[in-house]
C-alpha cells in the first residue's frame, strides 16, 4: 500500500508528521510505504486546503492508494477544520483529512509535556503554540539538523505511539478514520 501524506509546510512538518503517520500504520498492522508530497511545494494551509490544488495532487500520483491532508487547526480563524472535512468528501475513498490541534508542533510537545514549563491542556488550547512553546524546546534539544531540529525531536515516538494518540484526540480520530478505510478498501 502506499501513502502520501499532503502537510501545509513539507519543508518543517515533514519531520513530524511522517514519524507519526509511520507510527499510526505500524500500531495498526498496516505495511505501508509513506511518503511526503515533495512537489508542488505547499505554502501554508490555503494552499493545502485549496480544492483545485488537492485535485491535482491526486490526479497527478494515480498510484497512490491513499492521501492523508494535515494541516493545523490554528483556532480555526480559517476555517481549516470545515475546509478539510470538505477535501476529504471531494475525494472519498482517497482522501483522508487530519487538523492537528492547533498545529502540528503540539504533537511533538505532546512527547515532552512532561517537561514542559506549563501543563499541556494549556499547551492544546494556545493559538500559537509554535512560537510559545515548540521553538523554546527545539532550541533546547539542539535545534540543529534536519526540520530545525524536528527529526531530532521527533525520535521519542518511539514506543510512545499510544500515549501520544490518547494525547491528541484529533490522533485517535485520523487513526480510527484509517482503520475504517483500510477495512473498507484492503482487497
């Protein structure tokens, strides 16, 4: 099976969203071969929520057996939620949307709120927890290398899997909406 994984910013949420998405698949028993969309290069939740865009990246990788659209809920001052439940029903049977709340940053923060400087449900209920929070622990963890330090951070999944879905409820959703299309799809 193959996955793409369509985030707003390949650059930095590649290092995030890829090892959860593996860590999803792999707690599900699903092989899979995840990948992130390389091109066109997305900047920011308008371009991945835009509907003509989606449709060309799905047109365009017609061996993709399934699409996961990411993108940050950002207190949905956009809308983003409405706009990616509207892509994944443009696109059923293909598509399968996530909005991380409020952005992909506080899944790894999920990984650390044990050591984090205030409790984690104000973490979740930040606007802009990115800027507060996350830029403050890369830069403790090194910030360096792949993702400003992302990857690096990102190595704590490891086993934490379901902790983090128990976490993040949005998580526990994406894994049980893929559950629900791997069943419905495996042949």
């Amino acid at each position: 099976m193959k996955v793409l994984v369509i985030p707003e910013d390949q650059e930095l949420d590649r290092y995030i969203v890829k090892p959860v998405v593996e860590a999803m698949f792999q707690d599900l028993e699903i092989r899979a071969r995840i990948d992130v969309l390389p091109e066109p290069r997305l900047r920011g939740s308008s371009d991945a929520l835009d509907p003509t865009m989606i449709a060309d990246i799905i047109r365009n990788n017609p061996m993709i057996d399934l699409f996961l659209l990411v993108v940050d809920r950002d207190c949905d001052r956009a809308s983003n939620t409405a706009k990616a439940l509207a892509r994944q029903a443009e696109h059923p049977g293909r598509l399968v949307a996530c909005v991380a709340i409020q952005e992909i940053e506080v899944w790894m923060l999920a990984l650390y709120k044990d050591t984090l400087s205030v409790p984690f449900t104000t973490v979740r209920a930040e606007c802009d927890p990115k800027e507060l929070w996350a830029a403050l622990l890369l830069k403790e963890l090194g910030g360096d290398g792949p993702g400003r330090g992302r990857k690096k951070a990102m190595r704590k999944i490891s086993g934490a899997w379901r902790s983090l879905r128990d976490t993040c409820v949005e998580l526990r959703d994406f894994e049980d909406t893929v559950r629900a299309w791997y069943m419905a799809n495996r042949s």
